[in-house]
C-alpha cells in the first residue's frame, strides 16, 4: 500500500464510507503498525509526517457538525484511527501483554449517564431545593426577587431588590450541567462538580459572584456596573462589562483557566493583572501569576455546555478526571498510560461506550468494579 493510499483509507473510515473489505484491511494495518517496528520510508514517506497528516485530516472528519449525529460504530472508529501519540506517528509495542478477561465480563458493572441535574439550590435563609424533584414555575420569592425553573429547566431570577440576598448553586459530580439566568440578565452555564454563588439581585456598584469549579458566562451588557466573576481555587478576579467566556477553576487542577469568547476581561491577581482578548487563554498559576496563550481549541473548551466528551490530543489521567466529576466515579490506575488521544462523543451514552471506544485503540484497557473504573494495560 502507498502513502496516498493509507490516507484515503483514513479518511474513507473515519467518514463511514469505507466497505467491509476496506475495515477489514485497515485492522490488519492497524495491527501490523503496532506489533511490528518496520516502516518502509520508501513506499510510505517519513513516519512522523504520516502521522502529523493523518490527524490533521481526521480531525477534520471529527470537527463537521454532520459527525454529530452518526452511529456510535462511527465514532468508535473514527477515534480509533485518530490516535496519534506523543511523538506525532504511530507507535509501535512489541511487549506481550497478558491475557484480558472478555470485556463483557470487565464492564459487566456499568455507569450511566447522569440523568437529570441533581442539582441544590440554597436560599439566603438556608432552605434547600433538590432542583431534579422540583416542578416548573416559581420555587422561592428571596425579597421582591422571583426565583422559578422554566419549560427548559433553567433557574431564573426576575424583579428588583435592594436587600443583600445570597443564594447558591451546587452541581454535583454525576449531574448533568444547569443553566441559570441571574436578575441582570447574565446567563450562566454552571458544570458537574461547580458551585456558583451569587446575589438575588445586584444592588450595589458591581455585579460580582462566585464560582468553584467550571462554567460559562454570556454577560448582560451594563457600563454603569462592571461584572466581576471571583474564583474560590485561586481568589483571582475576572472584570467584564458585556462578553462571554468560560472559566475552569477546580481544586486538583492547580491552577484556574479563563478562555474568552467576545467582548474583553481583566484577570486580577494579588500578584498581577492581565487584559484577555477574544481567542486568548489565560491560566493563573497557584502563586498569582498569569499566562496569556493564543490557539485555544475552543470547541474543545465548550464541549461540556455542548453535550460533548471533545479530546483533541489528551492523554488518559485528563480524560479520566473529566469522567470523574460527570460520572461521579472513581479511578485508580494500575498502569501509566502516557498516550495521547484524539475523540469525539456525546455525554448521554455510559461509561463503557467512552471505555470501549478507547480501548479499540489497543493502547488502554479498562475494568469496571461498582462506580471504580481500574486503567489497565
């Protein structure tokens, strides 16, 4: 087989255009590529080169919205062919591994999907609402403010007040995300595993709340009152007057990332201040300090509000800590798996289908035992 016509086949795969015959050809490929350590520059070209062009051309495939909504076959793979390590080409294993139970029998214990938001909602006075077993229409009055879920499931706060109310909302691990509307109007996409604080109604100078964890922002425009978002992880300040952005700030992570949208931010430190610009990415370090990036995959940044497991070149300890805060599981590792992955799909499917899809791969293995999924080789 020629270069162009291993590329062709890629991409004919990917696309779910590829016959039987042709699946059946790219596995023994597939299977020559990772067993045995030959590689005819020749015939084929530079073996880094291919593999730099081979992702360059799934990803492509990945990204077409039409993707989206293909069989889970195709996603499968899709990400299969689409994994490309570290070193940007195929990588080749000769050592032997044991023998691994059936999967069947190793994802017998399998973890859904969240099935709704799970999520708590604490009045100023300390009253709790679980949100999943409340009814639609109005679920407080904190003041003069109306607080109620709407058709689409989202909290919104409307009126006016100049009492100091506070009100939070916590989004477990295991919880689809929740959308909230707060009383200016600024709507908040808060994910699994966040906490927002914020008040009922912005009476003062500024508009400012709280968050842990991650989520989106689409800011009401008011000159007169800059919003300003403060992060529990790092007491770092985002300062906004009408933009949108997400902030990702989570205990573990050590270190809070702010990707902007539109409009303008200024990330405040104890140490330093930056001005964040749309496509820019701003990361604060545990000691205050601030690094300002361009080329963020902002759709990978978005897939959780998309309804989207999005990787583009992770390796297995990122995509498993996302796995924990949406399937509210456990991991433990009995393996290092140094690998990068490139995959794409929807949250609404269990565990094992995302386990499964990674371990068409060969590279990563998986065990399920009760909400603990154990990484093998």
């Amino acid at each position: 087989m020629t270069r162009e016509e291993l590329l062709l086949l890629t991409e004919k795969i990917a696309s779910g255009t590829a016959t039987d015959e042709e699946l059946m050809q790219f596995n023994r490929l597939f299977d020559a590529f990772r067993l045995a350590a030959e590689w005819d520059e020749t015939l084929l070209g530079n073996r880094q080169m291919i593999g730099d062009t081979i992702r360059e051309r799934i990803q492509v495939v990945i990204e077409r919205p039409a993707v989206r909504i293909v069989p889970w076959r195709r996603w499968m793979i899709a990400a299969s062919i689409a994994v490309l390590l570290s070193g940007g080409y195929f990588y080749y294993r000769t050592l032997q591994h044991p023998v691994l139970a059936p999967q069947a029998e190793r994802f017998k214990n399998d973890v859904a999907a969240p099935a709704g938001h799970h999520a708590v909602l604490t009045l100023s006075n300390g009253t709790k609402i679980l949100l999943d077993s409340a009814g639609k229409g109005t679920l407080a009055m904190q003041g003069s403010i109306n607080v109620s879920m709407n058709a689409n499931g989202q909290i919104v706060y409307n009126g006016e007040d100049n009492t100091n109310a506070t009100n939070t909302i916590e989004v477990p691990p295991g919880s689809q995300p929740l959308a909230i509307v707060l009383s200016d109007g600024t709507k908040v996409w808060i994910d699994a595993a966040s906490t927002l604080t914020y008040p009922t109604a912005f009476s003062g100078n500024d508009r400012t709340v709280n968050i842990i964890g991650q989520a989106y922002f689409e800011v009401a425009p008011n000159s007169r009152k800059p919003f300003k978002v403060k992060n529990g992880i790092d007491q770092s300040t985002i300062e906004v007057l009408g933009t949108s952005f997400n902030i990702k700030a989570f205990g573990p992570d050590k270190q809070t990332e702010t990707n902007l949208f539109s409009g303008a931010v200024a990330i405040s430190t104890t140490n330093a201040r930056q001005l964040l610009h749309p496509g820019e990415r701003a990361v604060v370090n545990n000691e205050g300090a601030i690094q300002i990036t361009t080329g963020a995959d902002m759709k990978e940044v978005l897939a959780w509000k998309e309804g989207i497991f999005y990787f583009n070149g992770k390796d297995i300890p990122a995509i498993m800590t996302e796995l924990q805060r949406y399937y509210d599981i456990e991991v433990e590792y009995q393996t290092n798996v140094n690998d990068e992955f490139i995959a794409s799909i929807p949250r609404d499917v269990p565990v094992s289908q995302l386990l499964n899809l990674l371990e068409m791969t060969n590279l990563v293995h998986f065990r399920i035992e009760g909400r603990k999924v154990i990484v093998i080789r």
